[in-house]
C-alpha cells in the first residue's frame, strides 16, 4: 500500500484506488508509475480475474497535477489497462476530467456517477488531451461526439455519458463501486479466463482489421480454447450437468502466435 495508491485483492477481484482525496486525485508521475506496477501484477497474477480503477471520493481524478509543472508528462501509464489481460472497470465515483477521464476511457467498462463532471478539458489550457483519448473516445462514442468533447474542452454528467456510449451506467455516486465489485464478481466467478481474457483482446484490436480477419482469428483462439484446461472443464460440466469449475491459466496458455505467424502482442 502506497500513499498514492491503494491496492486491495479479495476473491479474484483487484481494486486499485487513487488516494490523494486532498487533491481529488490528481494525477502525478509516481500515482502513474505504482498504478502501472499494479496493473503489471494484475495482468500476471492468474489469482486475479477481474480489476476495478476507483478513486476515494469525492472524486476519481482530477486531472494531471500541474502544481510541480509537470503537467501531462503524468498521463504515461504502462501497461494502459486496455492492454491488460484481465477486464478492467473504471469505477467513475466522482469528477473525472483531463487524464482522469482518459485514465477511465481506457478501461472496459465504466460504471459512472450521475451528479459528476467530466470532459477533456485541455484544449482550454492550451494542450491536446493525451492518454489515448485520440484513439478510445471516437469508438466508444463516436467521431461527431468525440470531436465535441474534445475541441469544444465542455464539461458533461453521467446522464450525457450513458446516453453518448461512453458509461455502461450512470448511477448515484454512492452505487458506483458497489456496482463494479459486482460486475468484478460476476465476471471472476462465472466466465472463463482465458476466453476472457482473449475476447477482450480481440474487442480492442479487432477494430483495425479486416472482418476476414477477425473471423479467422476467432476460430484460431476458439481452437485454442478447447483444447485449454478449461476447454476440457467446459466439456466435462456440461456432460455432467453442472456448473464449471474454471481452474485456466492466462499467464501459462496465452498463445504466442497468431493466423498469421505473427507473433501476438503480450505485455511479456
């Protein structure tokens, strides 16, 4: 546990929280720095299948600190949570604006608070919005949306959020967390890792390629599923009428090659 960051494991489900309430979470390069260590951890750790980014409240995070001048240089996560193997869900449980909404943005799911502000901000200090935000915002809602949250710097709630595709939910602050851990839950106790975790990256990667290709490279991983330690479980269950016990690795049965001969992208 750091003074920056809090991280707490419990029942496969990670749950990394911002910790500078004084500063509503402002973001700094060593808040960076440990939430890029804990996502590396959450991303190797087969123990761990789901993953929540919270902040403690009132907020989740306001933006870059810019009190040292070191202004955007803060926004490098590494690994970005959309490249971890685990689903990740941004529990949005206050203001979230500059690289606090990018940070979010880079997630899979965001559960966000109603009352809240967001927005991407920068255009009105005189910098672009950075942390991928280029790259997630215009899939998640679009290229009109994107470029009216961006060049305009406005702000916006969690009402416009959902209604844009940018939360799977706008709820009151209080239900956010409580929302994600069960989401986290469920998805820890019910699904699959391994196809989890390679459906998520296809999700993200598959909308640079072809429909050809996507559909190849479905039945490529579905291959390789079925012979995985939980494809065997699947089958058994399912022959015995009862639920499954999930016991796969992602660390040990990632595959290493594409349909291509390529080899896959990993965080290793």
């Amino acid at each position: 546990m750091s003074s920056e960051l809090h991280v707490d494991v419990s029942q496969g489900v990670a749950v990394l929280t911002l910790n500078r309430p004084a500063q509503q979470n402002a973001f700094t390069p060593t808040m960076a720095a440990e939430l890029g260590a804990a996502l590396r951890r959450c991303d190797s750790e087969d123990a761990i299948r789901a993953v929540i980014v919270t902040g403690t409240p009132p907020a989740f995070c306001a933006g870059a600190d810019l009190s040292n001048r070191v202004g955007e240089v803060s926004a490098t996560i590494d690994p970005p949570p959309w490249r971890v193997r685990k689903p990740v869900i941004a529990a949005v449980n206050g203001h979230a604006v500059g690289i606090g909404l990018a940070l979010a943005l880079q997630c899979d799911l965001r559960y966000m608070a109603r009352d809240a502000v967001y927005g991407l901000n920068q255009v009105r200090r005189g910098v672009l919005a950075d942390g991928y935000a280029h790259w997630t915002l215009p899939r998640l809602v679009g290229m009109a949306n994107a470029a009216d949250i961006m060049l305009t710097g406005r702000t916006f709630d969690g009402d416009e959020a959902k209604a844009m595709g940018l939360a799977n939910s706008s709820l009151p602050a209080g239900e956010v967390l409580p929302t994600a851990l069960a989401v986290a839950h469920d998805i820890a106790n019910g699904s699959a890792p391994l196809p989890v975790a390679l459906s998520k990256r296809l999700l993200w990667e598959g909308l640079g390629m072809t429909p050809a290709v996507v559909g190849q490279l479905e039945t490529d991983l579905n291959q390789h599923a079925t012979k995985s330690i939980d494809g065997g479980e699947a089958m058994a269950a399912f022959r015995d009428r009862r639920q499954p016990s999930w016991s796969g690795s992602v660390s040990t049965e990632w595959p290493a090659w594409d349909a291509a001969g390529r080899e896959r992208p990993s965080l290793d």
